[in-house]
C-alpha cells in the first residue's frame, strides 16, 4: 500500500495521512504547503452560500489523528479546496487514482518549469479539478472538450493557445 492507502487500526482509511498527503503535495511550487489557518480562510473565503467550511482546530485534528471520524462536511470541504474527489478519504481505489494523478500533473509541472503557463495553470484549484477529471477519457472524448474549452475561451475574449494557432492555421498558402 502506498503512504495514502495506509489504514486505522480498526481498518478504516487513514484519513489523517491523505490529508497530509494532500497538504505537502499540492501547493504553488513557490512556497511551501499552507498552512491550517490558511486552508480553512481559503474554503471560507471560496464557498458559495450554503457550501461547507471547516475550521482550522478542525483541519488540524483531522490531520493529527486526533479525529479520526470526520464529518461529511468536513470531508467535502477540503476535497473542495484540493480539487480532489471527498472518496479520496474513504475509497482506496479512488486515491490511489488521484495519487497517481497528481504525481502525473506534479511531473508535467516539473516538466514545464516553474515559470511556464502550464505550471501557472496547474496552481488554479478549479484548472486541477477538471484535469482530474479528464483523466481516462479517450482521445475522441478530449477532443471533443478541449473543442468545447476553446469556444470558452473565444467567448470569454482570451487569446488562442500558440501551439493551436501554429497547427491550426499552418501552411495553407
């Protein structure tokens, strides 16, 4: 079992330990993991009315081991925060998926360099949700919506991508 995957000794996931995981992993590269107080402004200040929120003490004692039986909202919440799915914590199928994920996005970050587009994108919580998501579609299905994005994109008056304007307007002359 990987460090996320480990299990209570009643069996359950470690939930404190995925949100370690969670914590340390995804972060801007330029600065170190936020901090509780942070995290718990940050749903705060993000929540629409009538979405979750959970209090520092409360993030704190998750991660510590001090809880280990959290709430649903509490859970929903963070895997907000962390464009995660809130199964991450409970199903280990499903965090091992999105461990494998984020270990993919960290290394096409790693990739990018630090101060590249992609890099800068991949930091958006929102942007890392949908990437989540579109991981095992197949290449018709993301074609499809990388076609829907950049009608978005066009709507919403944002330039077009370099590497589509070279291809898509390549050498007819």
């Amino acid at each position: 079992m990987s460090a996320t995957n480990e299990r209570s000794p009643g069996g359950r996931p470690d939930i404190g330990r995925r949100l370690g995981h969670l914590i340390e992993t995804l972060h801007p590269e330029n600065r170190g993991p936020y901090t509780y107080l942070e995290i718990a402004d940050l749903i705060r200040a993000r929540a629409a009315e009538g979405e979750p929120t959970v209090s520092h003490g409360t993030i704190q004692s998750i991660r510590t081991g001090k809880v280990t039986n959290p709430g649903v909202d509490s859970l929903r919440a963070l895997a907000s925060f962390f464009g995660v799915p809130a199964s991450y914590f409970l199903d280990d199928a499903v965090a091992a998926a999105v461990d494998q994920r984020i270990r993919e996005i960290k290394g096409s970050v790693e990739r990018a360099g630090a101060g590249d587009e992609l890099a800068k994108a991949l930091e958006d919580r929102e942007v890392r949700a949908v990437a989540f998501r579109l991981s095992g579609l197949s290449a018709r299905s993301l074609r499809g919506i990388k076609g829907i994005v950049e009608g978005f994109r066009q709507a919403e008056g944002l330039p077009e991508i370099e590497g589509r304007a070279r291809r898509g307007r390549g050498r007819r002359d």
